[in-house]
C-alpha cells in the first residue's frame, strides 16, 4: 500500500489544482507582495490555509500539517514548526501582519512560536515558498509564513453585535477546548473580543499507551478595534495574549532511540508565552499620490524552563525573555503597466536571560550562568523596493532589492567575551509570469539573500535536545542563500493545480558541532559554527478540483532531497530532510446540510540521514518508517446557527511517528466540534 499510494497521489497531483474550497480565499495574497495581489500576478509558489482550517486544529501551527510545500515537524503536542523546501527555525521568517514573529532566539531548529498565535485571531495563513529576499530580507532563506489576523467587517451603518462559540473534544489526547468572539461595529469603527482555552491529557498512540506526560493547557485573549473613518484613511489596534503555563518537553522525559534513560526527569516550558501589541494606520491616494502604510508593534515572548537532568539532584530555573519593537513604513504606487512599493523596516531586539539552580536534596540555590547573555541584543534597519513591470499581454516581471544593516550586540559573560557583529548586505530576487492561456500559467523565481546570526546562535549555554550541551560563540558570520525555481499552474471555475519544482543552494550555515567533550552528566558539548553548506532540492504538487458540483478531490504531493558538507567532511545527507509526504481528500456535499470526506494521509521512509540525525535521539538511526493513515468526517449544519462536525483519524489506530518529532503520533481519535454563531 506504501508503494501503491505515492503513485496514485502523484497521478492525482499532475491532473488538478492546488487549492481546496477550505483554502481558497478570495485568490489575493498580501504576503508574497506586501499589498493586496491576486493569486495569479505572484511569481513565488504560495501556499494558502483558510480560517475555517485554522480554527478545525488546537494550535495555528497545526494547519500548516497538510499544506503544499509544507512539513509540520512536533517535538512536544503543544508545539510545532513548519519545514519549508527544507529549512526550519530561524531559516524560515515568520510574521503576524506584517510585524516579525521571529525574534532573537528564535531557533535554527524547530521553534515553538508560531503556536502562540492564538487560533481565534488567525483570518488565513499565507505561505511562501522560496526566497523572499527583496521583501523580507534576513530570515527569510527558506520561505514565509505569515498569520494574517481577523478583523471583523460591517456593511450597515447600524451597530451590528456577531458572538460565535466554539466547543471540541477528542478522545486521543483527551481534549477539551473552548473559544468565544464577539464581535461589534458598523461600517466605520469595529471592534473584537476573544477569549479562548484548551486543555490536553496525555497522548495515547497507536500502541494503545498513553505518553506520559505530554498533556498541556493553554490560554489566550484578544482584544482589536478597526476604524475605517470618511475617506482614505484606516487605523487598527490589535493587543493579542497567549500563555501555555507548563508544557513538556517530552523527548527528554522519555527514553528516545539508542538510550535506555531519558535526559532529563524534569523539563518543562513553564510558561512559553507572547504578548503583541500592533498598531497600524494606512491612507490611500496620500502624498505624492501613494498608498501609504504605517505599522509599529512590540512583541514579548517568554521561554521560561524548569529542568533537571535524569536522576540529578539540581533543578534549574530559566528566565528568558524577548522583547522585540519594530516599525514599517511603506508606500505604493502604480503607473500603467508598472506598480511599486518601497519601504523602510527597522526593529530593535532585546533579550533577558537569568537562570538558578536548586538542590532538591539539601534545599540550597545559587544563580548561575543564563541560557542567554543577558542584555544582549539585534538591531536591524533595512531599506527596499520591489516592482512588477507588464512588459506584455503575456509576460509579467516582479524583482526588487533590499539593503539591510544587522548590529547584534552580546555581552561578556563568564563563557564569553563581548562581542559587536555586525552585517550589512544587499539581497535581491527576480520573478516571470508568462501566461500560456486563460487558464495555463508558467512561473520562475530566483533570489539571493542571507540570515544574519541571533543570539540564541551566538550566545546559547545549556542543554539542548539530542543529550547535547551548548556553549557559546561569538565568532558567526551571516548565512547565504541562493534559490531558483520554475513552475506551471492552472485555475478554473472548479479548482486549482500547481507544480513546482526548486533548488537552493545554502552556504556559510550555521550548525552545531562537536566539540569532543562531554559534561559531567554525559551530554555532548556542543557549539555552533559557520561549517555547513547545503545543496536542497525537490518538487512540491498540488491538486484540487470540484467534479459534479457535490464531489471534491483534494491532493498534495511533497518532495525534499539535499546533501550538506561539514567542514572538511565528506557530503552526507543534509540535515532533518522530510520525507516524501502527501494526501488524498475527498470531500462530498450531500446537500445544504450534510457533507462528507475521508483522507489518506501519508508519508515515506525517510533513511536518508545526516550524521548528526543518526545521534538525534528522537530519530530512529536506521531511519523513519514510512506510514498512510485514513480519516473520516461528517459535517452537518442543519441552520445558520450550528455547525457539528463528528470526525475520526488515524481509523486503524496505526502506531507510526512524523520524521524528526518528539514522540509518536496519536492513534485512533475521535473528535467533536460544536460551533454556533448568533
């Protein structure tokens, strides 16, 4: 069946769309261009996720798991982070309306942030594939996402009051969850109120045990007001709050592949939590006869950790702390056959950091070196503009540059001297649309850009997933990238199909490194260094198309390989590579009331394996098993108040893990989802 199923996904992949109704939203994206743009005048591979999709999961990550160009990788369930053509972390830049999500330890593995975003703010995801140097700048190496959040809309001059309310439960993780938004306004001043909260017990697999202990909670609120007075002229305030008190790290509380003991008898994110604050004023038609927009945000992200080495008396207690102020100002405009936008993007990172440690024997503490150089910080200012030129009825080009200055200031510290780095560098990309048809698009995009190091890449110390410990260096330079792609895609009345296929080339990366010594409790030292270059390839296929106006069939095909060098080593497979990975979804409206569908989701072996994969504890050293699991679901909305959706995954209760994640995935689950809105 594992063979059979790649094949008839790609059949399906190359005879479609790519979009499914749940993820076709409106065909505009702001990401891939800064301004509103229809689908088809992006050059960049876009991959989009709907609200209702969002809203179906327990995290904003967890959308992104069935995503075209997108792997979803999960150390612990209360987190997740996506892979993008073959990067993760700090490689992947990561936005809420247009303001950096990614911040100063942000990690170059996978990142927990992004679900902290809560789900009742999220209106869509946009994703994009590639390198979006002109735009985005450091960062974004591997691609963009970007949560664009709900602002509620009135056609009415009357005050108009919209609550909705959301209820779920499953059975796998055993969670509870519930969501409330009210929403009032008129057409010219809105306002929104939303609160949520989700609880988790522990994960039962498809073993039939229950993972202990990976139950979590989670608790968030929004508060936004949008005013759209007589004119040209809009303004938005949008305060957003989210806070997991305690969540487990559970690849060091379990015994992972080659240990017979796990690293740690305590490890908790105790809390991860995120504060933002974003105002944002747009006019149209101002000076100089442009489209002007003015953001300002301030983000705090806490990463607090309560941890204790297996079987070791000493708990350790971190503080951790970012708080990130950044400003954009951009302007717009559009000539006959050529529009621009042009902008200036400054940020200023500042990171806390204090840590204790406390004997659970003899009741004494002492403070201790921080995870972080306390104090340090990134300041970046950057400057660009991109244009798209019509140059024919049938050829549209998009290209731009951006210059950006980095400043990262570390302090010394007992582990490290201060240091000053700075980085300025020139990035730029160029994209063609030529359009075959009405229906038949061709498309290439190429871009050059680079990530400037952080502080969790400079300055980390402690211990790190895989039984290492990190210690820091102050000696890194900037990563450089080097992307091209080329694609078809089609759109029609019924659906949407694309394929794309890319290479990037990665230099100077930033990666970890032995150092040869182990401390006293057995962990590898570790430190990272700029030794890795990386070669990524792979295709990405999408297909979604309506048949008989009931019958819906959704398909999604993913493909990455790539190889890296360490140092002087000889190649080997690149680092945490997905595998090839897909679905099937078939989707059948019965009438206005009832619809149906199944899935097939799946995933091949993945023994392609670097070095440092095969010591990686939650990676099995002869590589990840491949898997398929099926799923089913029935919706009924009897009325314009109810929605009940009654589903099941993972229907054979098929014990298999995601390449690279913490634990297994959970086994055969029954969910519940009640929603009303009055």
């Amino acid at each position: 069946m594992q063979q059979i199923l790649p094949a008839c996904i790609l059949l399906s992949a190359i005879t479609g769309s790519a979009y499914s109704a749940e993820t076709e939203i409106d065909e505009v994206v702001v990401t891939a261009s800064r301004r509103t743009v229809a689908l088809e005048e992006i050059s960049s591979a876009v991959s989009l996720v709907s609200r209702d999709a969002v809203l179906s999961e327990k995290l904003t990550t967890d959308a992104l798991a069935t995503q075209v160009g997108v792997f979803l990788q999960q150390t612990t369930p209360g987190q997740g982070s996506a892979i993008i053509r073959g990067l993760k972390g700090s490689a992947i830049l990561h936005l809420v309306d247009g303001m950096p999500l990614s911040n100063a330890i942000f990690r170059s593995a996978p990142t927990p942030y992004l679900a902290l975003v809560p789900v009742t703010a999220v209106e869509r995801i946009e994703v994009i594939r590639g390198t979006a140097a002109s735009l985005y700048g450091s960062q974004a190496v591997g691609g963009v996402v970007q949560v664009v959040s709900r602002i509620p809309r009135f056609d009415s001059t009357d005050t108009i009051i919209r609550r909705a309310l959301l209820m779920s439960f499953d059975t796998a993780e055993l969670q509870k969850s519930i969501r409330g938004i009210i929403d009032v306004g008129n057409n010219r001043l809105s306002g929104s109120v939303s609160a949520e909260y989700l609880e988790t017990g522990n994960r039962k697999t498809g073993s039939g045990d229950r993972v202990a202990p990976s139950g979590y909670s989670s608790r968030a609120a929004r508060i936004l007001l949008s005013a759209t007075p007589p004119g040209t002229q809009s303004w938005l305030f949008d305060l957003q709050f989210l806070e997991q008190p305690g969540t487990p790290r559970i690849d060091e509380l379990v015994a992972g592949f080659g240990q017979t003991e796990p690293s740690s008898s305590e490890f908790l994110f105790a809390p991860n939590q995120r504060l933002f604050a974003h105002v944002r004023h747009g006019r149209d038609d101002g000076a100089f006869g442009l489209d002007w927009h003015f953001d300002a945000a301030w983000q705090r992200i806490v990463d607090d950790r309560v941890s204790r080495d297996y079987q070791d008396p000493i708990r350790v207690r971190e503080s951790n702390r970012s708080d990130l102020f950044a400003i954009s100002i951009n302007a717009a405009g559009k000539r006959g056959a050529r529009s621009w936008i042009t902008g200036v993007d400054i940020q200023t990172d500042e990171v806390r950091s204090s840590r204790t440690e406390e004997n659970i024997t003899t009741l004494t503490s002492a403070v201790i070196s921080p995870r972080f150089p306390d104090d340090a910080g990134v300041d970046e200012i950057a400057v660009f503009i991109n244009g798209d030129w019509q140059a024919t009825e049938r050829q549209l080009l998009n290209g731009g540059l951006r210059a950006s200055d980095v400043h990262i200031d570390v302090p010394a510290t007992t582990e490290n001297d201060a240091a000053a780095i700075d980085v300025q560098r020139l990035s730029g990309d160029l994209g063609w649309i030529y359009t075959l048809s009405d229906r038949w698009q061709v498309s290439a995009n190429a871009g050059f850009g680079f990530r400037a190091p952080n502080i969790f890449d400079i300055g980390t110390l402690g211990n790190r997933p895989g039984n290492r410990f990190n210690i820091p260096n102050t000696d890194l330079t900037e990563e450089q990238v080097k992307q091209l792609d080329v694609g078809v895609r089609w759109h029609g009345d019924r659906g949407r199909f694309e394929l794309s296929l890319y290479r990037l080339e990665f230099d100077d990366r930033i990666t970890s490194v032995s150092t040869g010594a182990t401390t006293t409790t057995g962990r590898d030292v570790v430190q990272n260094i700029n030794a890795a270059e990386s070669t990524i390839h792979g295709v990405e296929a999408g297909f979604d198309y309506g048949f008989f106006r009931r019958i819906n069939v959704r398909a999604v095909l993913n493909y990455t390989r790539g190889q890296q060098r360490i140092a002087s080593s000889s190649r080997e497979s690149a680092d945490r590579i997905p595998p090839l990975s897909g679905l099937l979804n078939i989707r059948f409206e019965r009438n206005a009331s009832w619809t149906y569908e199944t899935q097939l989701t799946m995933a091949g072996k993945q023994n392609r394996l670097s070095e440092r994969d095969r010591r990686d504890v939650r990676i099995n050293p002869t590589g990840t098993s491949g898997w398929a699991i099926l799923g089913a679901q029935a919706r009924w909305t009897p009325n314009d108040l109810w929605t009940i959706r009654l589903a099941v995954d993972n229907l054979l209760n098929k014990p298999y893990r995601v390449h690279g994640s913490g634990l297994d995935a959970p086994g055969r689950n029954f969910s519940l989802t009640i929603r009303t809105a009055w």
